[in-house]
C-alpha cells in the first residue's frame, strides 16, 4: 500500500487532531502512526498516511481547504 506524510503546523486550539483526522478518513486515508506538539501555542502534527494514490491525489488536491478549515500550513508528501 503508498503511504504519504501529512505535515501541518500553526496555532492551537481545540479540535485540531480531529479535523485533521477526518479529512484524511474522508478522503479514504488510514492514519498507520502520528506524531503531535504543542510548543508555546504552536501545535505541529505529522501522520503517515496509507491508502491508494487516489486517495493522495484527492487529498493534494482538497489540500487548501484543510488549510483554511484549520488555520494550519499542511503539506503532503510521499513516503519512501
């Protein structure tokens, strides 16, 4: 299965890891593992995302709208 790292940053506030969490599950990502910090206000997450490269292209493309859904910088890219 492709997998792909989802990286975002920016300020927190509650709610954020579920946002994240349900554009990938409804764009058909699996979240396989995840890393979270929150330093002095700032909440950076990384999660690998598995799925097929549909579901990659759906989210590069949706990209943006995470981005102004949450107020986060998000980037993805492919994992080796």
């Amino acid at each position: 299965m492709p997998h792909a790292i989802l990286t975002a940053i920016g300020a927190d506030r509650p709610g954020l890891v579920d946002e994240v969490s349900q554009f990938i599950f409804d764009r058909g990502g699996n979240i396989e593992d995840s890393r979270m910090v929150n330093l002095r206000g700032q909440f950076a997450i990384m999660v690998l995302v598995g799925g097929a490269e549909e579901v990659f292209g759906r989210m590069r493309q949706e990209m943006p709208d995470l981005s102004r859904q949450t107020a986060l910088h998000a980037e993805l890219r492919e994992a080796q």
